[in-house]
C-alpha cells in the first residue's frame, strides 16, 4: 500500500517532527484503536493526545499493536502528550507524566506540553522546570507548550532558560495570529494549530471554495495546505476514512501565492476570530 510521506520540521533542539498529525481529542476507544491503525496504514506518524481526552490507553494499544504487527517502528512515531492544569506543579506534573505513560505503554514520549498556561494558578514554570527534569532523565524527547501566549511565554523562557520547542494554539484561516507568530519566529518555537479547519466554520468560505475548485481538492485540505505553506504544523481529528486519506493528502497541495494572498485576507473579519476559550481567561481562578 502506498504511504504518502509528510514533510518534516526542524526544533529549535535539532529534533524533527512530522508536519502534519492526527489528532485525537473525541476519539475514544475502539474507535480510537480503529482510527490510529488505520490513519498508520495510509502513512500518519504523528499522533496528538492528553491526559484531557481520556484515550491514552486506547492511542497506547493502536500503537503498539502496530508496531508488534510491523507496520511501524517505535522510531517512526512522534507522540505528543500534554499536562492538564489540575497537575501544574512539581510533584503532580511528574505524577501526570508516569499516568499517561503506563496508559500509553510507551518507553518515552517524543513531545510533551504544558496544555494552559492557567495564568491565575501561577504554576507554569514551576511545571515546565519538572518537565524538563524529565527530559533531562532521557522520558521525554522534546519539550514544548499549548495555549501560550506572548506574556507567559517570555516569563517562562526567562524564568527557566529553557524555550519551548512548541506552543500549540488555536489558529485557522481568519485567525491565525499574526503577532504570536512573530513572537514564536523570532524565538524558534514551531507554531502548532490545533482545530485548524475551526470545526467546519472556514470551509464554507467563498474564497476558499473557489482555490478547492480550481485544484480539485477539498476544502479542508485547502485550509490545511494554507497553513503549511506558512510553517504552521496542522492536526486535524477526523475518524472517517476519506477524511483521513484527504487531510494526510493536503502535504502534497500547492497554493499558488494570489490563492495564499485571498485567504490571508480573511484575517479579522467578522465571524473568523477566536472560536474557543481565550488562554488569559482559561480556566480561571478556581480552575
């Protein structure tokens, strides 16, 4: 069967990941098993969890049943993982790290992330410094952050010495955060996007329906291979076969710049700004 590959993208730790992942927040279960071996079989390697979505058992089984069976090597995969802000702190991070990891029956992790910043807690370094501990003790390849943003970024950058090698955040077309992007470039962190198609809003644009027409392509992928274009690395969740071929196959669609120019100009307008909950807000002081 022919896999199709997916460019890579370099950290700022000289470590690489795939570009474009799977991700897997409501994949549950037998689904999830289902999913995972099958998005395995068409040439996904990239795999996004968290303690948050309770799958880390079920992403664990897909994953080594696929190795056991051949189809892929330990080494082939980047597994992320992320630390939910009811176990920021030293003891509790480490705690929440051994958790995920018998769930996932893994010897380490390729990526693990602090989820929220959760500013009202004010444990984000402290967490981040256990992390690294981690790192340092050979558990986790690289680490990185979800949710941040410019102000607790810099805290945590000055605070530990330490520049995440990621900050995985909300961003789609008509919102894709110009100005943290900056902040992320200049600092070589790798800007993440989850929920990159924004739940279906962007994909009935006119603009964007318009470059899918010209390409043959979806719109889906065309949202996708927009934010390739631009460094971004994409996990697009979808449990339907199709989907799963179509999203893995937007690696390979090249937007022409004027296509790139009309999607840029989305940016702001009404109906394409945050969908979900702001990091500076999010969860608040009791948490």
């Amino acid at each position: 069967m022919g896999t199709m590959t997916v460019p890579t993208i370099s950290f700022n730790d000289d470590r690489e990941m795939p570009q474009l992942g799977l991700g897997t927040y409501k994949l549950n279960d037998d689904e999830c098993i289902r999913v995972v071996r099958e998005a395995i079989d068409l040439g996904y390697r990239h795999f996004d969890t968290a303690t948050l979505y309770k799958n880390e058992g079920a992403l664990g089984t897909a994953l080594n049943q696929a190795i056991d069976a051949g189809d892929v090597s330990r080494e082939d995969l980047f597994i992320t993982s992320k630390v939910w802000h009811s176990h920021h702190g030293a003891q509790k991070a480490e705690q929440a790290f051994q958790e995920s990891m018998e769930k996932l029956k893994l010897d380490y992790l390729d990526l693990y992330l602090i989820h929220w910043p959760w500013p009202q807690g004010g444990l984000y370094v402290e967490t981040f410094e256990s992390i690294a501990r981690l790192q340092g003790m050979g558990q986790i390849a690289s680490i990185g952050v979800a949710n941040f943003y410019e102000e607790v970024l810099e805290d945590l950058i000055d605070k530990t010495g330490i520049t995440p090698v990621l900050n995985q955040v909300e961003l789609h077309p008509g919102f894709t955060q110009p100005e943290l992007r900056e902040f992320h470039h200049k600092h070589g962190i790798v800007t993440e996007a989850w929920s990159p198609l924004a739940r279906g809003v962007v994909l009935n644009n006119p603009e964007i329906e318009k470059i899918a027409a010209a390409h043959e392509a979806t719109e889906g992928q065309v949202v996708l291979a927009y934010l390739m274009a631009k460094g971004i690395s994409v996990i697009p969740k979808s449990a339907r076969s199709e989907r799963l071929k179509e999203n893995l196959a937007a690696a390979e669609l090249e937007l022409g710049k004027d296509e790139i120019a009309a999607i840029d100009s989305l940016e702001g307008q009404e109906g394409f700004g945050r969908m979900f909950n702001d990091p500076r807000e999010f969860p608040g002081a009791e948490g």
